[in-house]
C-alpha cells in the first residue's frame, strides 16, 4: 500500500533547509541584525545628551568669577577655552560655536551693583542655538542673584506635584523604527533573490517534480523567513531593553505583541519581494528595484525622524507608506502601554497593503 506523502512534513524540512542557508549567509545576518544594532548602539550610548551648546570663551574672561564657575556646570553647554581670538571669531561666523561670551569683574562696588559685566557675540549662522544659549545664560544669571542680593519673594512657590510618568528616551524613538526597516529589507531582498535564484537554477522545477504543491513551497520558505526574522527582534528588542532601557510598558505582554506585530510585518513586506522577484529579469536588476521600495520608506516613514517634522506638503505622501503604520504601531505599543486590539487603524492600513501586494504578486510572480 503506498504511503500518502505528507506535505506538511515536506514544508517543515524545506523551511530547516531555508532557515540553515539563511543564518549561513553574511548578508542576511548583516542587513537582518548587523545594521541594526550598529544604529542602536550608536543612538544608544548618545541618549538624550546630544544637543549641546559650543560656545567660545573669550581669552579676556575672569574665569574665577561666580558667573564662569555655574556655566563651566552647565552640562548642556560645551565651553571652548584656549583659542586665538581670529579663529574663534571664524568658527562663529561658520557656524561651528553658537557664541562667544566675555566675562569681566568689576572693582567693589555699591550695594545692589552688578559683580560683572557679560559680553555675548553671535552671528547669522548660529540663530537655531542662539535662543537656547540665552536662555541658559539668563537662568544662570537669575540663580546667581539669588546668591548676591538675597531678597524677599513676590510669591510662595507651593512643593511641585509630581505625577509618575515614562521619560521618553531617544532609543523609544529610534529602536521600533529600526526594528521595523530591518523587517521591510530583509523580507523585499532574501525573498527577491531567493526566489529569483530558485527559478533561474530549475530549482522550482525539480520541484514540481515531486508531490510537494507550490503554496507548501512558499509557505516552507515563508516559514524560515519568520522564524530567523522574529528570533532576530528578540535579540534587537533584548539589548535595547537591558543596555538602553528600552520601554516595554507592560514587560512580558509588550514584549509578545511587538514579536506579533514583528511576525505580521514580515508576511505583509515579504509581499513585495515576490513582486520584485517577478518583475525583474535579471540578478542585478533586483537591488534597484527593491531599493525604489525600501530606501524611500526608510527616509520617510518615521524610522529616524517624526514624521510631522516634514513639511507640510510631504507628509501625506509619508502617511501612504506601509512601514509608516508599522513604526507608529511598535511605538503606541512599547512606549505608550496600548495592545494590538488599540492599534486597529494601523494595523488595517498594512493588511490593505498586504492585499493589494499579493495581489499584483500573484499576476507577475514567474515560476519558471
């Protein structure tokens, strides 16, 4: 009596195979996890210490006044001392330093007197740290006041109220934006070139060969992509919890949504590489045309920068794009505590991009 062939077995063993080529391969180590966590460990260990004020201190400047001593503690300014007076005045008007500041004493003076006199250069090129300068400047001098003329308040200031909240970190920000473009790259090129190389070698035809049917062929092939794909997230998403602090508000449960949505992610891009896979008629037509889907979507989605940073005009054209959704869902889930359920809206606009994807996938998909 013959043994009825199992299909199911057949796509597990595809998938062991698949799932072994890929952890072999460098390129889909280095574009899955490398890149990655190369950007998170940059970001990272910058934090949200990267904003800072240069300021050149004039060689004229008493730098045992009480002035100096509270801007030398100033940790969001960076005090440039010890420089000819002509390259400082340069890097000023290049843009390099936001000010150039003089600090002089004066003698003894009445009661109430000023203790210094502070001199403050500027130039065109440093109007976007100007504001932030003066600022600081004029809280330090008012702290001083405090010091010198102690005086009687206009006010009862009552004990601030303080509320628990999350302090929104820059990894908060960057990780599920990286976390989702590491998703969209690796699903648009190992499909594409899988199945293009898969095709172009009778691979797929020594395939039909056997009982084994063709959706058991995608899906052993899908099924290696998710789990290499998901295994990598819990490495990005591990060392951006233990080494950043990386936000996962409800531990353990943000923790699974996010390997659901990573898994969701995954299935819907991977339409895209069938579709490159399709259209292109050669190996080295493949790059070109999965980067006219990923680089845009990379730039524009959210991954680096806020969407609602861009101008005005542009944002609609951020708001069509599938990996936009997927950046805003990671985030609502990790930072802000809401589940899958609340990411409805998000979540319909990438399985519509989905079905639309698979759609043209199956039109233009080759299997010979």
């Amino acid at each position: 009596m013959a043994v009825k062939y199992n299909q199911w077995k057949a796509l597990l063993a595809m998938a062991k195979a698949s799932l072994i080529g890929i952890v072999r391969s460098p390129s889909a180590v280095i574009f899955s996890l490398g890149f990655p966590l190369v950007f998170i460990l940059v970001f990272g260990f910058i934090g949200d210490n990267g904003i800072s004020v240069k300021v050149g201190v004039d060689a004229a400047t008493d730098t045992s006044s009480y002035l100096y001593r509270q801007l030398v503690k100033e940790k969001s300014l960076k005090l440039i001392t010890g420089q000819p007076a002509a390259e400082m005045e340069d890097d000023l008007k290049k843009g390099h330093i936001t000010a150039i500041i003089r600090i002089t004493s004066r003698p003894a003076a009445a009661a109430n007197a000023p203790a210094c006199d502070v001199k403050v250069q500027t130039s065109t090129a440093a109007t976007d740290k100007i504001s932030l300068f003066n600022t600081i400047l004029r809280g330090i001098i008012y702290k001083a006041d405090d010091v010198y003329y102690p005086r009687g308040s206009v006010a009862k200031l009552e004990p601030v109220e303080v509320l628990p909240g999350r302090r929104y970190r820059t990894i908060d920000f960057i990780l599920p934006g990286l976390l989702s473009f590491s998703l969209l790259s690796a699903a648009v090129f190992s499909t594409a070139f899988l199945f293009f190389s898969l095709r172009q070698t009778l691979v797929l035809k020594r395939f039909f060969a056997t009982p084994i049917r063709r959706i058991y062929i995608v899906l052993g092939e899908a099924l290696a992509r998710l789990i290499f794909q998901v295994a990598g997230a819990v490495i990005i998403i591990a060392i951006g919890y233990f080494a950043f602090g990386f936000t996962l508000v409800h531990g353990w449960t943000t923790f699974f949504e996010m390997l659901v949505l990573t898994s969701f992610g995954v299935i819907v891009f991977m339409g895209f590489g069938f579709v490159v896979s399709g259209i292109a008629n050669s190996e080295s037509a493949i790059p070109p045309i999965a980067n006219v889907i990923t680089l845009p979507q990379f730039l524009l989605a959210g991954t680096f920068v806020a969407v609602d940073a861009f101008p005005s005009w542009l944002q609609p054209i951020c708001r069509i794009m599938p990996l936009t959704y997927l950046n805003d869902a990671f985030r609502k889930i990790a930072f802000e505590g809401q589940h899958l359920w609340n990411v409805g809206f998000e979540l319909g606009v990438i399985a519509l991009w989905g079905v639309v994807v698979y759609i043209v996938a199956v039109r233009v998909f080759k299997w010979e």
